[in-house]
C-alpha cells in the first residue's frame, strides 16, 4: 500500500504528488489528441506541425501522453523504492509546465521551426531522467537503477524523433525506438507488479494456487524481449528478427501464464492488468508474422497491438490503481472503472482489427472514439480524486 510522504503544508492537491497532474493531464491529451487526429486523418483538419500527419499522432502517442503518464509513475513509485519525499511543489509545477509547452511546441512546430521544437520537447524527458536518477542515487536504491535504462533509451528516441522527421521527412527508426522501450517497460515493471497485485488479492479472497515466483525465466524473457525488439528497431525486415519476435511471444505468453490470472477473474483491477500484458506477446507474434507475411498484413497490425494494446490497456489499469489506492480510496474498480477498463480493451481490439483493412475506415474512427472515450471518461470519473485531497486528510 502507498504511504504518504508529503509535507502537510500549503501545498495544492493537484501538485503533491506526480501522479496527480500527470496522470489527468496525460488522460485528457490521450483521449483530445485522437479526437483532433481523426479529422487530421480524413483531411478535414491540418495541424501546424512540420511533423507529417502520421508522425505527429505517433509522437503525441508516445513522446505526449506516454511521458506524461510514464513521468506521473516513476515521480509516484520512486518515494517508495527509496523512502524519501516525493517531487512536488514547484519542481513538479516545473515539470508540468515543461510538458504543456512542449505539447505547444510539436503543434506549432511550423511557426518555431524543427530545431527550436526539438530543444523544447525534448527537455521534458531529459529533465524526468534527471529528477529519477537523483532521487534514486540519493536514495541508495541501486536495485532499482536499471528502470532508468528504458527511459534513458525513450528520452534519446525522442531526440532522434525529431532529427529523423526533420532531415528524412518521416520517423522510422526512432518510432520503431520508442514503441520498444515503452515495452520493455512494460515487460519490466509489469513483471513486478502483476504477480504482486495477484497474489495479494488471491491470498485473502481465493486462497490455492499463487504467482510464480520470479525466476530464470523472467530474466530470459526480459533479455529476449530486449533483443527482439532491437533487432525490430534496426532490422525490421530480416527473418532473424520475425524469429526472435515469435519467440519473445512465446515466452512472455508462458510468462503471463505463471502468474495465475485466471484465479482473479472476480477483481477487476487485477484482471485488467492480466488482459494489458496478454497484448505482449499477441504484439509481438503479430510484428513477427507481418516480417514474414508483408503482403497479407499491414504494419500497423502490430504496431497497434502494442501501442494501443499492450501500452493503453496497462497504463490506464496502472492510473486507474494508482490513483484509487494513492487518494486513500478502496482498491475496488465499481461500475465507472469497469466502464473504463471495457472501454480501452474494446478500442484496443477494434483497432487491431481495423489494421486489416476488412472493414473500411469505419472500425479505425470507432476504435478512436472509443478509445476517447476510456480516457476522457478516466479524466471525469477520477479527476476529483486527483484534483482533491487524500480521504485521510480531510
């Protein structure tokens, strides 16, 4: 359970602690950016950006809402890996800040120019990697100093964001970059907390058969996952890569299988964690078998597994805990988080579909709005929650 280390002072809600600006924030920009890049798609709408449309909806996606939530994360789970106060105040008002101009800089990258957007957009990560490195370092936590490896890696991915779109015209290694270190993160921190969370709630609700514990296994699924994503990045059309894609699935399918899931099917909040991770290895299976299928199966198929799969199901499963357990509110999903949760999977599926192109761009636009709507109905339902105080405190 979260222990509150916050200074009981004159200090906002909304600024004592990062996942409460981050985590609304980055729902609300998840659920309005899709919406702004619907139109963006059928031509009735042009951005400002000097990104290429396409790249524009994969940077918000990855370097937009995926930091915002990423960063409201680490500033939330660091205090309890090392015992120290959280970030907050005006550092963290600082961060917001940097983030929200950030977001105005890519929009507006025309009027600013690449370089001056690079600079700006960039800084946000760069300064997220240096608040977790001191807080880590200053807290003698060096168990958990291999987090910062897939965040360094996400942080220079958006570095080589910009400088590919600018000098090639369009992102290509850098997308690739980004979708796998956002997944290796998955892979990592998703390994510690679903055996976690599972067999906290079988222990007390459905005594019998636990998590496994981890194991070889979880190291060799975590390397190969790591290889296999690299060799994507830089070799996206080789066999190599299809057959360690393949075979990454295999093994984090088996891993989710270790974790006993379906002995929680009657809590929300622990099964929608199972369903995120199980986009994993279906990602991955479906990046593989596209490498060696290219006609019969658009690269967006797996793409799509992963970002809109793997990466919005378990982010918004991971808000959705955070925020009810960190508000002092009972870990219980109840209607509202079971709509949100229904929400993301469904849009999640749709598009997954839609890559098939069996359906028309129909099944693409219900996907988005769908997906609007998980998001935007997370910001609504949670956001008194974020914007107030702890129950304890009043």
């Amino acid at each position: 359970m979260p222990v509150p280390r916050t200074r009981p002072d004159t200090l906002p809600a909304l600024l004592s602690y990062g996942f409460r600006p981050f985590f609304l924030l980055g729902a609300l920009y998840a659920g309005l950016a899709v919406l702004v890049w619907l139109p963006v798609l059928r031509g009735a709408l042009d951005t400002a950006s000097l990104f290429a449309p396409l790249d524009w909806h994969s940077h918000e996606m990855l370097y937009g809402y995926l930091a915002a939530v990423l960063t409201g994360f680490l500033l939330t789970a660091i205090p309890n890996w090392t015992g120290r106060l959280p970030v907050q105040g005006y550092p963290l008002l600082g961060l917001v800040l940097l983030w929200i101009v950030g977001r105005i800089a890519v929009f507006c990258s025309a009027a600013i120019g690449w370089l001056a957007t690079a600079v700006i957009d960039s800084a946000f990560l760069l300064a997220v990697m240096a608040a977790a490195l001191i807080e880590i370092v200053s807290g003698r936590n060096w168990r958990n100093l291999k987090v910062i490896i897939p965040v360094s890696i996400f942080a220079l991915a958006n570095i080589l964001f910009h400088l590919e779109a600018h000098f090639a015209g369009a992102s290509d290694i850098a997308r690739r970059l980004g979708v796998g270190a956002a997944i290796v993160l998955v892979v990592l921190i998703g390994g510690r907390i679903i055996p976690s969370f599972t067999r906290n709630w079988l222990a007390r609700e459905n005594p019998g058969r636990l998590p496994a514990p981890v194991s070889r296994f979880d190291m060799a699924t975590i390397l190969l996952t790591t290889l296999s994503l690299a060799f994507w990045t830089l070799a996206p059309g080789a066999l190599a890569t299809a057959l360690l894609l393949i075979a990454a699935a295999g093994f984090n399918a088996l891993r989710l299988g270790r974790w006993a899931g379906y002995r929680a099917l009657r809590d929300p909040l622990v099964i929608i964690l199972h369903l995120g991770y199980a986009f994993v290895p279906v990602g991955l299976l479906l990046v593989g078998c596209q490498i060696l299928h290219p006609a019969r199966l658009a690269p967006a198929i797996g793409v799509h597994a992963l970002g809109a799969g793997a990466i919005g199901v378990m982010t918004l499963a991971v808000m959705v805990r955070a925020t009810l357990g960190h508000t002092g509110r009972p870990l219980r999903a109840g209607l509202t988080g079971c709509a949100v949760f229904g929400a993301i999977v469904i849009a999640a599926i749709f598009r997954i579909v839609a890559a098939l192109n069996l359906t028309g761009p129909w099944l693409m636009e219900l996907s988005g709005a769908v997906w609007a709507a998980a998001f935007i109905g997370f910001a609504l339902f949670y956001g008194a929650m974020l914007l107030g105080p702890r129950l304890e405190r009043r």
